[in-house]
C-alpha cells in the first residue's frame, strides 16, 4: 500500500461505484445528471492487472502493479459499499489517477493499469440499487438490470426477475413503490406489489 495516499470515500449521493473483481476493472459514474435526458454523466474506467500475472512472477514493475491494482480494488470494493455524502466523483477521480501516477514513477505501464475518461447519456447511468427482505425468508433488488426477488426458504431456489420489459423501466416501476415492498413480509406480497405496479416479472427454480 502507498502510504502517502490517504483514501476518500465516495459518496452515493453524487457517485456510482461498480467493480468487477474477476477482471480487476472497475466503472466510477459521476451521478449529478443521473437519470436528465439531453444531459451527461462522467464516468472514469478503471483497468488493473490480469490475473495471469499474479503468480509466480518475480518481476518488480509486474509485483508494483499487482500491488497498484490491489489497492484500487480494495479502495473501490469499499466505496461500492460505504459511501459517506460529502466526497464527490473529482474526489474518487484524483484518488485514482493519483495511485496511478504513484506506480507510474515505480515502472508501472498503460498496459498493466490504467484509467480513462468517458461520457454516457444521463438517462443510461446506473441506478442506484434497491433493496428490501426478511432476514431468512425473501429478498429483492432492484437497480439498472431491472427487478430480482428470491425466497431464500425455498428448496428449489425460487426466483422472480424481470421479463418482457427493460431493466430501466422496472426500476423506475420498482422506485415509486419501494416504499411499501421495504414493509412486505411475504416474497408473494413483494412480487404482488410489484406487479400490481407495472412490473413484469417471470418465475423460475433457481437450481434448474
């Protein structure tokens, strides 16, 4: 870890921070025109070190980046989940570039981690994801890839997601009426809600 770098936390409220820890990447959404048609939302991408390389290799730059990738993706997995309101998109920007440019001065290349600025249209930034349940019995999510609700005392892995409609449609369905799936106590209650709202939902065991 660098230690001259002290990490923010960044905020739900303004930044969307989703991580895919088998590629090492990463895609940080500034959420300020989340959702405006005829608006635009940055996004920074973030590329680490492939896997292949992190065995048995004694190369030093390939070890710095390893270690480079390491803590974007600890510092990012954590933003995913633990996002306090006052840090903004720039913020989680220049902590990444900075870890970058860090290893940059060790050998590390473009090649081995890397990040890069791009735009989206507002009305296809992430969602903010939903979620509601009782502990034990049910759960459901919501967020850009539509709806997902499973009975967790089901052998059969029964699960609810959505069909025949956008994912982005179901979650604003989903959105106006989470309010009242956060109080439902039964799966069947939450899908009933949801449906009765507009939502299209199709069933299936989850161990097929």
């Amino acid at each position: 870890m660098v230690e001259t770098i002290t990490s923010p936390v960044a905020s739900k409220a303004s930044v969307h921070v989703r991580t895919w820890s088998g590629s090492r990447t990463a895609r940080i959404t500034d959420m300020t025109n989340a959702g405006k048609r005829g608006k635009t939302c940055r996004i920074l991408r973030v590329m680490g070190m492939g896997c292949d390389y992190w065995i048995g290799n004694g190369n030093p730059v390939v070890q710095a980046a390893i270690r480079c990738t390491q803590d974007l993706m600890h510092f990012l997995s954590k933003a995913e989940s633990d996002v306090p309101v006052e840090v903004t998109f720039d913020d989680v920007r220049e902590f990444v570039l900075l870890t970058i440019s860090t290893y940059r001065a060790m050998g590390v290349t473009e090649g081995q981690v890397s990040a890069h600025d791009e735009e989206i249209k507002g009305i296809d930034a992430p969602r903010e994801p939903l979620t509601a349940g009782v502990d034990g019995k049910w759960s459901a999510s919501a967020n850009e890839s539509g709806i997902t609700i499973h009975d967790l005392n089901d052998v059969n892995e029964w699960t609810e997601i959505t069909h025949g409609q956008t994912g982005a449609r179901a979650y604003e369905i989903a959105r106006k009426v989470w309010g009242q799936v956060e109080l439902a106590q039964t799966r069947y209650e939450a899908m009933t809600i949801l449906r009765n709202a507009g939502a299209k939902l199709h069933g299936y065991c989850g161990m097929d």
